[in-house]
C-alpha cells in the first residue's frame, strides 16, 4: 500500500510532481515580472516604466512557491541531510530513524496547514488587500494552502512509507537527497 509503485505512491508523485511543476511556472511568472519591472525603471527616460505592485505581485507569488516545493522535496527525500552520527548506525536503525523523522514531519506539516488555513480565514474575514493592487490576502493563503495541502497528504505516504520499509527490515539508501 505504501510503496512508490502502488496507486497510493503514484498518486503521491503525481500530486507532488504536478505541484512543483506549479510551483516553478510561478517562479517564471515572478522572474519574468522582475526583469520587466527592472527594465521599466532602467528605461523610466524612454517613456517605460515599472510593473504597477511588482512588489506585491513576488510576495503574493512566492508564498504558493514554496508550498509548491515542500512535497516534492520530502518525497524524494531532498531535504538537508546531516548523516555524521547515523552513518556508523545499522540499516534497521536508520529505517526507524527515517519513521521517526517522517513523523515530525507529518505533524509540522500538518501544523503549518492547520496555522495557514486560520491564517487566511482572517485575511477574508478582515478584508485585507495589498496596498497597490488591492488584491485580496486571502487568495494569497488559499494559494499557499493547495501547496501545504499536497505537503500534509504526501507526508501520510511518505511516513506510511517509512513505517512499511523499517518493518520489512529495508535498510534507507545511504545517499540520500541530492546524490539520490
């Protein structure tokens, strides 16, 4: 059930994948808004100018961004990996640590979700908008919010994951992360 191959693993990925892929088309959205805005107040003497709230529009953009990163990053396990002490551990002692750390993981993932979703019920319930643009905040966490979503769901897998190797006896792979 909780392995990369089973409907609920390729589910997983494909959340994740999908998300991330979101996550950078927003990045190109943001870096496109940069260099145009930046091209704009270069050239202010041409008779060009900067993108109106270009400001609001990155950190509006980037708040969806790097929710749309973290499942992608924890199901290939791409985070910072620090392996100094547990790399003189047995593989079983490892596979439990992972249960352990994917855990945590679940739970702060599942707190940050449960903290953004009050989060943007008070953007809405105040009204708040951006100064410039007057875009609604609360569209903003929404955003963020599919993000963190995907990241509460993938963490399910990748503890149930992590619980089913360590009980099998499958040892992790001693590379993780980016030599994964």
């Amino acid at each position: 059930m909780f392995t990369d191959r089973s409907f609920l693993g390729r589910t997983a990925h494909r959340l994740a994948r999908w998300t991330a892929i979101a996550g950078g088309i927003a990045l190109l959205a943001m870096i496109a808004i940069v260099v145009i805005s930046v091209i704009g107040r270069t050239l202010i003497w041409a008779g060009l100018k900067p993108i109106l709230g270009d400001y609001e529009l990155i950190g509006l953009g980037m708040g969806f961004a790097v929710f749309a990163f973290m499942p992608w990053a924890h199901l290939e396990r791409g985070h910072a990996l620090v392996s100094l002490v547990t790399d003189n551990f047995s593989g079983a002692v490892n596979a439990w640590i992972l249960v352990v750390t994917d855990l945590m993981m679940l739970v702060a993932a599942a707190f940050i979700c449960w903290r953004l979703y009050f989060g943007m019920m008070d953007k809405f319930s105040y009204r708040e908008t951006t100064i410039l643009l007057g875009v609604p905040m609360g569209w903003a966490y929404a955003a963020a919010m599919i993000g963190a979503v995907v990241f509460v769901l993938v963490s399910v897998f990748v503890f149930g994951r992590s619980v089913t190797d360590a009980l099998a006896g499958r040892a992790p792979a001693k590379q993780q992360g980016v030599d994964h």
